[in-house]
C-alpha cells in the first residue's frame, strides 16, 4: 500500500503538468516590431558614427603626421627624430586605445538601451502568462524547441504584441481559461406527483 501510494504521489506532477497550457513565441520577433527597439537602434547607431567619426579624426592626424615625418626624416637630426617617432607612435597607441574603448563604450551603451526593450517585453510576456494561466511561456528563437504539442502549446506572440499595443486587439479576443472547480453536483430530478 505504501508503495502505491508513494507512486501516486510522485506521478501527480507528472499529470498536473500535463494538463497545464503552456504559450511559446519567437522573443526576438516581437522585440524587433516594438518602436523602442528601434528607438534604440538608432541611438546607438548615432553614437556609433560618433565613435567612429572621432576614430577617423585621429587616423588622419595620424597619418598627416607620419607624411611630414617621411618627408623631413632625411634633414632631421637625430634628436628630432627620435621625438617625432616617439609622437608616431603615441598617437598610434591612442588610436589603437580609443578604438577599444569606444568597442566597450558601445556594448555598454547597447546593454543599457536594450535592456530597458527586453524589461518592457518580459513584463508583457509576464502578464499575458498570469492572464491566461499558462503554466510557462517558451522562447521559440534559434531553433530551441523544435517540436511543440499543438494541444498544451498555445501562440501567444499576437496576444503580447496586444499587451505592447503593437496590434489592435480583435473584437473577439480569446478569453482567458477559467481556474478549474469543483463540478456542483447535478440535481436530481424530483419525481412528479400525480394528481388523480
């Protein structure tokens, strides 16, 4: 009896999970259509191009400098030239050195903005999770789950895309499961009196 009872107990997650819905969604779909993604694609293309600009700035510096240095080697004394080599090679080593710092300045930058995109789409998934009961919502990207059972997986990207107001919702939105109860038990039929 102990051992029926102990396997009851430890297949009764078994069946609960079975029995829940879940949603899936391409995360990286859905983050692409919200205006803030590209809100903040373009400011860190802008910041980007700044970067870049100022790379550019240097690198030319850099080679105006060396031009004169090739130039004017042969009339240079010793002491000279060696000061010039020494400036060559500084503002090589601060082109190399911003090149890398404005690497780290970018993801950084690219961390911080979609971030705020990824809190605001998790906090949609969150609450259509919570509002339709699933018991979890997958992320369908690079192939992660290849199979998905078409009777406990449910679609749920139109229904986050609603929460974003991305999409209007349809006037006939699905309706949310309703918690499981008790089945009140059906009446009896009274038997009927004859009169007569």
């Amino acid at each position: 009896m102990k051992r029926f009872f102990f396997l009851l107990i430890s297949l009764l997650p078994l069946t609960v999970f079975a029995q829940a819905q879940f949603g899936y969604l391409s995360y990286q779909t859905v983050m692409k259509e919200m205006p803030e993604y590209a809100q903040a694609q373009q400011q860190i293309a802008t910041l980007r191009a700044k970067y870049d600009a100022e790379a550019v700035r240097g690198e030319e510096e850099f080679q105006k400098k060396f031009v004169e240095f090739m130039q004017g080697q042969k009339d240079f004394p010793q002491s000279i030239m060696q000061k010039r080599q020494a400036e060559l090679q500084t503002l090589m080593n601060g082109g190399v050195d911003f090149r890398v710092k404005a690497q780290e300045l970018l993801a950084q930058a690219e961390k911080e903005a979609m971030g705020e995109v990824q809190k605001k789409l998790n906090r949609a998934i969150l609450e259509v999770g919570v509002a339709y009961g699933y018991g979890f919502i997958l992320n369908i990207d690079d192939n992660a789950c290849p199979y998905i059972n078409p009777v406990a997986g449910v679609d749920v990207s139109d229904l986050v895309r609603i929460k974003l107001g991305l999409i209007e919702a349809p006037a006939t939105q699905p309706q949310a499961p309703a918690p499981a109860a008790d089945p009140a038990p059906a009446e009896q039929p009274q038997p009927q009196q004859n009169a007569g």
